[in-house]
C-alpha cells in the first residue's frame, strides 16, 4: 500500500514550486517588456508628431527636423521625448518651455530652409 504524498514543509522547495516560481517569473518578464514596448511605440509616436511640427514650422525636411530635435534636447539638456512632448502640446495650444523654445529658435535660425 503507498502512502499518499505530503506538501512540502517550510524551507523546503519542491519540484512542482520550482517550476511555478518559474513560470511566475517569466510572466512578470514579459508583462515588464511589454509595458516597455507600449511605452516605446507612444515615444516614438510623439516624436514622429514632434517632427513633423518641426517640419511645418522650420519649412525643413523630416531628416533635418530629427537632428533639429536632438540638438534641442542636448541643448536644453532635456529628454527627447520631453522636447517632443512640449512641441506638441504647444502645437494643440499649449505653453512652451523658455528653455525649448530658444534652443529651437536658435537650431531653426542656423538653418537653410528647403
């Protein structure tokens, strides 16, 4: 006759818990890149939308206005998603930084137009 299995005690770990802290873990992993890769896609959404601000304005191409935007941020030593956020709420009606906007007066000034 076998006896039926006892759970494990404290402080010791089982196979099947092993296997079940693994599991959580890699669902915590992915749910973690996940949240990255949305945040990323907003990112980089608002920086397209940035540029394309840039573009209207500073009547330059889509190329020029992504440099434009980084030495704007290396400028004002602000994130480029910051700057990208404050262009296009400025854009909507909003307030723009004093810093921003006399870093892209300047960047817009030393530029030819195309």
């Amino acid at each position: 006759m076998t006896t039926p299995a006892r759970p494990p005690q404290a402080g010791t770990t089982s196979a099947t818990g092993n296997a079940e802290v693994s599991v959580m873990e890699a669902n915590r992993r992915l749910m973690e890149e996940n949240r990255q890769l949305q945040e990323g896609m907003q990112t980089r959404a608002r920086i397209d939308q940035a540029m394309g601000v840039v573009v209207a304005l500073g009547g330059i191409t889509p190329d020029e206005a992504w440099d434009l935007l980084r030495e704007v941020s290396m400028n004002t030593n602000t994130k480029l998603r910051t700057v990208a956020e404050a262009l296009v709420g400025w854009a909507a009606g909003g307030a723009l930084p004093d810093d921003v906007r006399r870093a892209l007066g300047a960047a817009l000034g030393a530029r030819e137009p195309t």
